[in-house]
C-alpha cells in the first residue's frame, strides 16, 4: 500500500500544502542564492573596474561617446567601442545612457554618462560628470555619498535594484 493511500481527506490537503510550502521555501532559497551571488558579482565587478581602468581614459572614452552621439539617449552599440583595457563586464547586460545638459556654456554646462551593467535584480551603475571639455565636473551633493560609491573626481559607482 502506498503512503499516498493512507492519506485521508483533511490530512490529504494538509499534505499537500506541506509540499507546496517545502517547494516555497526550496524557490526562496534559490532566490536568496542568485540576490547573493548578484552581489557578490556586483562587488567584484567594481574591484576590477577600480583596479583596471584609469580615470582619465574612462573620461577621455565618454568624451569619444558624446562626440560620436551628441544628443546623448541609449547608446547599446558602445558595447563594441568598450575598451579592451577595460575589464570585461557582461556585454549582454551592458547600456551607456548619456545626458548633455541643456545649457551648453556655463557653470552648469555638463555632460553625464550612466554605465550600467544588469547582474540579476542589481544593476551597477557607474556615472560619470563631465564639463563640455571633457575634464572632471564636480558633484553637487558629493560630500553625501557614501564612502563606497565615490572612486575619481566626478566619477561614482551605485549598485539599484532593477
């Protein structure tokens, strides 16, 4: 005689949501797993960006974005342009996101680039402010960002849920 025969009405639903709590808890796990593991990636990501790329070549590089792009938007064939220096991140989950500001002369002229990579539900976002000249622009709100996410002059990591 199987188990299952054994099972009487009221104890045959009470099984069966034992199951379905066990197959939940076996999805949550899984799911704690890949959040996890999506850090890590994210942490590590950032240590040989921070560790291979030089400012200086990072800016000059989004510089070369927005003079191939000038009104900025979405650009996802600069994956291919992505430097071989660079280290290299999933292009499958790569988007260059640039932004000109609207005034072209001035203190408040600049240019912002957002690199952003997807690992699961984190994205790593690297952002980078420019003046129209291509050297650093300063954050307004700078002296407020964690320690983590500052790197170079103008240039900070974030790391968002999707």
């Amino acid at each position: 005689m199987k188990r299952e025969d054994t099972i009487r009405g009221d104890d045959r639903a009470d099984h069966q949501l034992t199951n379905e709590a066990a197959i939940s808890l076996r999805a949550g796990d899984i799911l704690y797993g890949a959040v996890v593991q999506a850090n890590r990636d994210i942490q590590n990501a950032r240590d040989a960006f921070k560790r291979s790329v030089n400012p200086d070549d990072l800016r000059s590089w989004i510089l070369a974005q927005f003079r191939k792009h000038p009104k900025g938007g979405h650009i996802k064939e600069a994956v291919e342009d992505w430097p071989e220096t660079f280290p290299q991140l999933p292009k499958r989950a790569f988007l260059l996101s640039l932004h000109p500001s609207n005034e072209i002369h001035g203190p408040g002229a600049r240019l912002e680039a957002r690199l952003r990579w997807g690992f699961f539900e984190e994205n790593l976002t690297v952002t980078v402010l420019l003046k129209p000249d291509g050297t650093p622009a300063d954050w307004e709100d700078e002296e407020h960002l964690p320690p983590a996410q500052k790197w170079a002059r103008g240039i900070t990591f974030r790391q968002v849920q999707r």
